[in-house]
C-alpha cells in the first residue's frame, strides 16, 4: 500500500513539474516579438513591419524599439518601452561614421547588442530619414534582425495607439561589431564607379539643392554627376507610411535604378539617404549601399566635380518666399533669402497667376484659389491683363505689354515671384515679365502646393497692386513672332513642339475656337508639357529634374546646337518648356507664343460674319481664314 500511494504520489509531482514547465515554455514563446510585415509585396517585407504587431509585441522581451526622434519629441510621449538614440552622436560632419571602437561603446552604453531584434521609427518627413540612417547604421556594424516601424510616430500617434512620457533605460551591454564594409560608399568608391553602366547614384535631397541651392553650408553647389534626384518627401503617403512596391518599382526603374546595378545613396549629411538604402534592402536590391559623409564630403574635394543649373537661382522654393516676405516686414531683421542681394527697401511683389477676374472666380467661370487661400500678400494676376482676349489669347503688342505691367504695380527693378497651382500658367507669367524687360523674376516651384506642404500659411485677403508706370525694355531675343517662326523653321531653327502628341499629329486642333490642325513642318514632338501629362512636372507638382528633362531633349535629338524655338497652342506649355532650357543656361531659345494659333489662321475681325458664317470658327465677330503657311501632320 505504501508503495502505491507513494508511486501516485511521484506521479502527482511529475505532472506538476511537467505542467510547470509548459507553462514556462508557453509563457517564453508568448514573451517573443512576432513582428509581421506592413506590407507583404516586398522583396525583402519583414524590413518594414506593422504598427499592429509592434503594438502586440510591446512586452516581447526579445524586442528593442528605438525612438530615433530629437530629445523633447520623445520626451513628449513615445512608444512604450522604446529607448531615445539620435543618429548625430555617431556621425561627424562631412566625415561620416566616427571610428568602429567608438560606435561599439556607445551602442553597448545604450543597452544595444548586435544580436538583438530592433525596431526602429521616427516622425517620418520630419525627421528626414533619422530611422534610415540608425537602420543602415546597424547594418554596417552587423546587426542582422532591425527593422522599421511602417509610418513612424506620426501614424502611431494619429492611430490613438499607446504612449509613455517616462524615459527608458536598458542596462548596458556588449556591442561586438561584424562590420559590412560594401554598405558603406565613400567619395573615392563613387568617382570609381561614376560612369560605369551598372552603377547608379541617388540624390534624395529636395529639387533646389539637386539644382544649385547650398542650404546647409555645402562648399559647392549642385549634384554628383549622372545622380538621379529621388527627394526623400516622395518615400511617403499622405498617412506617412512608407509607399508600396509598385509605385516604388516605377521610381525607380523609371530612372535606371534597377536591381542588376550596384546601387549607392547621398544626401547631406548622410540621412536621407539612409532611408533610401533602406528602401533598396525593402525592394531586394543585392547591391546597395549609403554614402555617410555625402555632400559635405563631395563639395569639399574640388577634384570632384558637381554639376548644377546654370540659372537655379530662378527657380525658388517655399523657405526662400517667406524668407523674402519676412526681410521685408517694417522693422525685421531676418536675414534675407540666398541669391538676394537688394535691400529690406526693395520694392518686390508675389503674383498668383490664373485665368479670370475676381468676378469671374466668384461667378464660377474661372479658378477660384486665389479666393480660397494664396501666400500672405500675394497679388492676383488675372492672365487676360496680358494678352488680347478671345478668341487669340496672343500677347499685346509691346507698349500695350508694357501698360499692362504699370497697371500691375510693376517696374523694371522690382523683384517678382510668380507662382500658380499650376506650372504652365506661372511659367507664361515668368516668361512674359522676363522678355518685358524685368530685371528679378522668380519662378516658386511647386506653386501654392509646395507652399502649403512646408506647412505655411495662406490668407483670404484680396490685395490689389499700386498702380505705376513701366518703363522697362522689351528683350526681342526671347520671342518668336509669327512672321520670325516664317524665315527660319526651315532653315536655322529647330522647332520643339510640347502640344499633345493627338495636336502634333493633327487629329484635333487642341481648342474650341481654333480650327485648322496639325504642326509646323519638321519641328520635333517634346512631349506635352501641361501639367496633366506628367512629362514636364512631378507627381507633387514641383519641376521635373532638369537633368531628366536634358536627357529626354537629348534623346529626341534636341541639343540646342542651333536655335531652338519652343511652341505649343498659344504660348503656355512652352514657356514652361523654355523656362526649363533657360534653367539649364541655354542662351539661343526662344518661345514662340502665339504657337499654333498664330500659325495655323489668319485672325479677322468680321461682325457681319456672325449673321452667317461659312467657315467654321470662333464667334464675337472673329473668323479664321486659312493662313497659307504650310502645315505636317500624322505621325510621332
């Protein structure tokens, strides 16, 4: 008996200790992150991981979550558990990563081993790519289990998902680092591989710097040569997460940067880029890797050489406007904008360009965003102030040019921005005030859209110019006349034609009151340059690189070697066209403004002809005879 109840009683005690140690391994397996993929397309998908399983996961022992954001923003509230770690303590200017030993001791200060599985996340565009620069980072040194926290804090927070105000320590460890040496690019590396076919350079910096522009103290301005301008704000959606294979496949493989290539990234100073590398580790590419020291480094080594738009200065963006309205504010004393050299006396005004009067917008006949909201001061320039109305829409002759410029508070020596929410409007404005004779026109690129994405502000408030007189001198050299295009499209002139491939061909005239269709003989199809079409003009509504519009040019044969005379149906798309020429310092250009219409007819005034008109037309009085000029169509 005794033997039996001791015997039940050993049994009892295993199933205990068995139990017991169930549940111990159950609870060590429910202790474990399980990440899982924000988006699952990806090549490389566990990279980049979803809000929702982090927030699962945020008692996994296992999980180290980096908050790569400034001090005070985590202060303010982060991740629970998530430890503060900025990518500046582990870089130096214009040198890149400080030395091996170094990072080590600091990673292992911070409680970070190379082994552990790391999240990474921060407030995304506002961070210009802090998370990328710590993911790449991590990766040089060998760590082999991080990812990224798809749409960062911003998405975190705006989800209502858990916080903590209260900082988070980890007791330091042993950071033993395994570096990958062929993750990280170096101006040497670079200049050995710049023009080799299998190797690619982004440049994820914004338009104005790829261009020209040193905003944060470069020795020289512009781009590595053959660099693709990707600007980093284009790697997210409007929620801020990361955008999706697909539209990241065409970035990419729509500018060469394809899988076969080795493929390196820059900035700045290395951040931006990092989130780039990141990017091509998403997509699968084998061969990728960040240029750390990046411009700082580049610009500073004058052996190697950096290209730029001849004329960037032109071309503005949003920090530069409010940095001009705010020099000139009574009593300020900020500093003016790069590339200004005039007094806080200087006389400048900001136009908003579209069709139609304030009554026309208010009707509805017309754009209302100037009503709705335009940059602080800015003036409404109504397009007809310009030209002679319906149905030719051509530019007044020059003393009635010049009337018109008075009557929009306008001199010779007054600083002009131009802008729209749409390029070739503003573009046609910066092109007439430029053959009109004013000294400082600037083009805002990106018009009120990039405005209110740097997070500006807008006004109601209608202003109206001080009117004066205008006193400036026509440039001849900048303008095609009808009678201009008649001696040279034939002989000394390339004609550059960026209407719709459907207008070039002849299958439609393009507009209402235009009749004949087709092109001039021998000019070239460009591609159309309205807004629509997406050749000329980014999916944010900034320019195209100009170095991508060079190359399309370049392929269609156009190499400015001789006079080249851009037209479209009435002078808007190719002034947009020819600002981009004069952008890239070409001298011989010229718009052809009254484009096809000018060409095609013979406008005449008949008010007779409205009682029974025999040809086909517009109305008002106005009919179209057939011009006589020759005319090409069909084909591409």
């Amino acid at each position: 008996m005794k033997h039996v109840v001791k015997s039940m009683l050993l049994m009892m005690l295993c199933v205990l200790l068995l139990a017991g140690c169930g549940s111990s391994v159950t609870d060590k397996t429910a202790n474990k992150a399980k990440l899982a993929a924000a988006a699952t397309e990806f090549p490389n998908a566990d990279l980049l991981v979803s809000a929702d399983s982090v927030q699962q996961s945020l008692q996994a022992a296992d999980l180290l979550i980096i908050d790569a954001r400034s001090a005070s923003a985590y202060a303010a509230g982060h991740v629970p558990g998530a430890i503060n770690l900025q990518h500046s303590a582990f870089w130096t200017k214009g040198a890149g990563l400080k030395d091996t030993d170094t990072l080590a001791a600091q990673l292992g200060a911070a409680g970070i081993t190379r082994e552990q599985k790391i999240v990474i996340y921060d407030n995304t565009t506002a961070s210009w790519g802090a998370a990328g620069r710590l993911f790449w980072m991590l990766e040089y040194l060998g760590s082999t289990n991080v990812h990224i926290l798809d749409g960062g804090w911003d998405k975190w927070a705006a989800d209502g998902r858990p916080t903590q105000s209260a900082t988070v320590t980890r007791a330091a460890a042993t950071f033993i680092p395994s570096v990958q040496s062929s993750l990280k690019s170096t101006s040497s590396k670079i200049a050995s591989r710049l023009f080799d076919n299998d190797f690619a350079v982004i440049d994820t910096r914004t338009d104005e710097e790829f261009s020209g522009w040193q905003l944060y103290g470069e020795t020289r301005g512009g781009h590595i040569p053959r660099a693709v301008n990707l600007p980093y704000a284009w790697y997210y959606n409007t929620d801020k997460s990361t955008i999706r294979y697909q539209q990241l496949k065409s970035m990419l493989e729509s500018r060469g940067i394809t899988p076969d290539k080795e493929v390196t990234a820059y900035c700045t100073a290395g951040i931006r880029s990092g989130y780039a590398y990141f990017l091509l580790r998403l997509m699968g590419y084998g061969k990728c890797s960040n240029y750390d020291a990046s411009a700082w480094d580049w610009a500073d080594n004058t052996s190697y050489p950096m290209e730029k738009a001849t004329n960037y200065a032109d071309a503005v963006y949003p920090a530069w406007v409010k940095a001009l309205i705010d020099y000139h504010k009574p009593g300020s004393t900020s500093a003016a904008p790069p590339q200004y050299s005039y007094d806080r006396n200087h006389k400048y005004v900001i136009f908003e360009t579209q069709w139609g009067s304030f009554e026309d917008m208010a009707n509805g006949w017309a754009d209302n965003s100037y009503l709705l909201g335009h940059i602080p001061g800015a003036i409404h320039s109504n397009s007809d102030v310009y030209e002679n109305g319906y149905p030719r829409w051509f530019l007044l002759p020059d003393a009635e040019l010049k009337t018109a410029l008075g009557s929009m508070g306008i001199t010779p020596d007054t600083t002009v921005v131009v802008y729209s929410d749409s390029n070739i409007f503003a573009a046609r404005l910066w092109w007439i005030l430029k053959y009109a004779g004013v000294t400082d026109v600037r083009f805002l690129n990106g018009g009120i859209q990039a405005w209110q994405a740097a997070g500006y502000p807008t006004e109601t408030t209608i202003n109206t110019p001080v009117a004066t007189t205008y006193t400036g001198a026509t440039k001849p050299a900048l303008l095609a006349t009808t009678s201009y295009v008649e001696s040279v499209y034939n002989t000394t002139a390339k004609m550059v034609d960026v209407r719709a491939g459907s207008e070039y061909a002849g299958m439609i005239s393009g507009y209402g009151y235009v009749v004949n269709k087709g092109r001039i003989p021998g000019a070239v199809w460009a591609y159309n340059a309205d807004d629509s079409a997406g050749i000329y003009v980014d999916g944010d509504a900034t320019l195209r690189s100009y170095e991508e519009v060079k190359s399309l040019w370049s392929g269609l044969g156009i190499d400015f070697g001789q006079e080249t005379i851009f037209y479209c149906g009435s002078g808007y798309r190719s002034a947009l066209a020819y600002l981009y020429a004069h952008l890239m310092g070409y001298t011989n250009i010229r718009n052809y403004s009254d484009g096809w219409e000018g060409w095609s007819t013979n406008y005449v005034k008949d008010d007779a002809y409205l009682a029974s008109p025999s040809v086909p037309g517009s109305t008002d009085g106005w009919r179209q005879d057939p011009s006589g000029r020759p005319v090409a169509t069909g084909g591409l």
